[in-house]
C-alpha cells in the first residue's frame, strides 16, 4: 500500500520570523561580552531546510520597514527560500528575541508584541504564494501571536470552507509564554485535529493535555483526524502514523550544542521525504538526520551533510541505522 502524500510542489511556510540575538558563546546573557544576530522563526527554520533539501520553498510573512526586518528577508533569501510573498509594514516593528543560555537549558526571551507578523490576517491567504503551493505549513506559535494570526491559521485548516487547494501541515509548536489566557490546550487541539499532517512532541502532548498519554500511540488517540500524525519523543525516538500503520525510527546520536529550532528541521527532512515519495520510515529517518544539523549549532539553521551521505543513511539497514551516529 502506498502511502498518502501532498502532491509534489512548493511549499508555503507562513508565520513570524525575528531578528535573533544569541551570545558569541553558550553563557547566560547577562555574561555575554557580545551577541550575534542571526534569524529564529519556526515557519522560515522549515522552509530554510526544504530549501537545503532541494524543495521549492517560499517564506510568506511581514516585517517592519526597518534595518532588522531587510536583515531578515536577506538572511532567508540568501538559503535559497523565496521571499517575494514578505510584506513590508511601514507601521509595525520586525519582531526581536534574544537566546539566554543556561545550565537547565536556553530560555527565549521575546520582544514581538505589536510586530509587523503580529497583524497578520486571513486575507493573506489569498496571496498567489500560498493558493498555488502543493502545501502549507504552519505552526502554533502563529496562532498565538493575535487575534488575527489565530483567525488566519483556522482559515487555512477550515474544512467547511471552500476546498482548500493545497494540503496544511502543522507542527504543534506550544510556546506557553505566548499563551497567557490558558487557550494553549483547548485550540491547538482543534487545531491540530483539522490538518492533514502534525508534528507533536510526547513531552509536550502531555504538558497541554495530561499525562494521560503515556506514549505516542495515546497521542494517536487524541488526536484521529490527520492522515499523517507524527510524535517526537525527544533524543529517544520519532513515530509516524499513516494510512499504512505506526512506524517508529529511533534518533541517532549527537553531540548537541543547543537544541534550538531542531524541531523544525526535523519537520523539514521529514516533510521533504514525503513529498518526494519516500516511505515512513525513510522520512522519519530524513527527520532525525536534518534536526541533528539543528542541533550541532548555536543557530536555528546547520549545514545538512553531503547529499550522498545523507542518501546512504537514510536507505541504510535498520542494523547500519542503529549503528549510525552524526
């Protein structure tokens, strides 16, 4: 049985990036001598590594008219994404955050109220980026962000609607400092159960919605509706539910330096793979090689290794797998 899949095509990854801000080296911030700016948004860590990945990729956004939001759309334009879907708001600030490490973990540090991503809408959805793109991807920090970004994400995923034209992957995504009115549970459950594909991590199904759910295969339960549903369980492993059964791959090792933004590579190898056609388990396995990218650096966005060695990998013997290391 062949597997369900998006039809080949681009890809629209639609939410906030922001100007990033991290120190020279892993300390707390309030040691750092100095920072280095880069760029974090979940949406555009996944088109960057579509792009990487050989998929056509389009980030689709606002930012302010101002020196971070042209460093921005340079930064994601030069990873190959196209950007030509950003709009500038003349009004509203490119959103900042700031990477504060420390010895339990780095903590993000937003300054995005009131950004120009923040005003987004559902009208955006009728930009020829997202109607002609074979999928769109979003996740729930967009749906956090203001009344109108949570409109515009449940315009993408409503099936009362007029036939969406392209199928919607969501990444959960719960950031709890951006749920300050105890919604977070309530909506990205509906949320997550009306896209056609999900990522969730275990520890954070069951920070939103109980430990009652002890594995992914309770995760499942919750959460019926998406044709594809896949439970990430940290470092350990990655699980897929699909049309053809529960398939499971565990992560290989790494070395991490930082864990930010890992999700969202894994999100991009895994998508990649499935629309190229691969099966589950090949795509679980593009999944966990693109997330160890993320995490060998202090940035959101690694270099992949070599197309070949990448190729290698994820055809390799379950026994060559689990021997695997990056």
């Amino acid at each position: 049985m062949t597997p369900w899949r998006p039809e080949a095509g681009p890809v629209a990854c639609v939410g906030e990036t922001m100007a990033a801000f991290a120190p020279g080296r892993p300390v707390p911030l309030e040691s750092a001598t100095s920072l280095q700016v880069g760029v974090a948004g979940a949406e555009s860590n996944v088109a960057r590594y579509l792009a990487d990945h050989g998929v056509p990729a389009r980030w689709v956004s606002a930012v302010g008219d101002d020196p971070l939001g042209r460093l921005v759309r340079n930064r994601i334009a030069a990873s190959g994404v196209d950007t030509s879907a950003v709009r500038t708001d003349p009004e509203r600030p490119t959103g900042v955050m700031f990477k504060d490490p420390g010895a339990d973990g780095t903590r993000v540090r937003y300054y995005r109220t009131g950004s120009a991503a923040s005003a987004l809408a559902p009208e955006l959805l009728a930009d020829a980026a997202v109607t002609s793109a074979s999928l769109v991807h979003l996740t729930g920090v967009t749906a956090a962000l203001s009344p109108s970004c949570l409109a515009l994400v449940r315009a993408a995923l409503n099936p009362r609607g007029p036939a969406r034209p392209y199928a919607v992957s969501f990444d959960v995504n719960h950031r709890p400092a951006l749920w300050s009115d105890g919604s977070a549970s309530t909506v990205l459950a509906e949320l997550a159960g009306l896209a056609d594909i999900v990522f969730v991590g275990l520890d954070e199904a069951q920070a939103l919605w109980g430990n009652g759910l002890p594995d992914a295969a309770a995760v499942r339960r919750l959460l019926p509706g998406p044709r594809v549903l896949v439970v990430k369980d940290g470092g350990r492993d990655a699980t897929a539910f699909t049309d053809t059964g529960q398939h499971t791959v565990t992560a290989p090792h790494v070395d991490v330096v930082e864990p930010v933004g890992a999700g969202d590579a894994f999100a991009a190898g895994f998508l990649a793979a499935l629309l190229r056609g691969d099966d589950p388990v090949a795509s679980l396995r593009l999944g966990h090689l693109t997330a160890a990218s993320a995490l060998r650096v202090t940035d959101d966005h690694g270099p992949l290794p070599p197309a070949p060695q990448l190729t290698a990998a994820v055809a390799a013997s379950d026994d060559q797998w689990a021997r695997h290391t990056t």
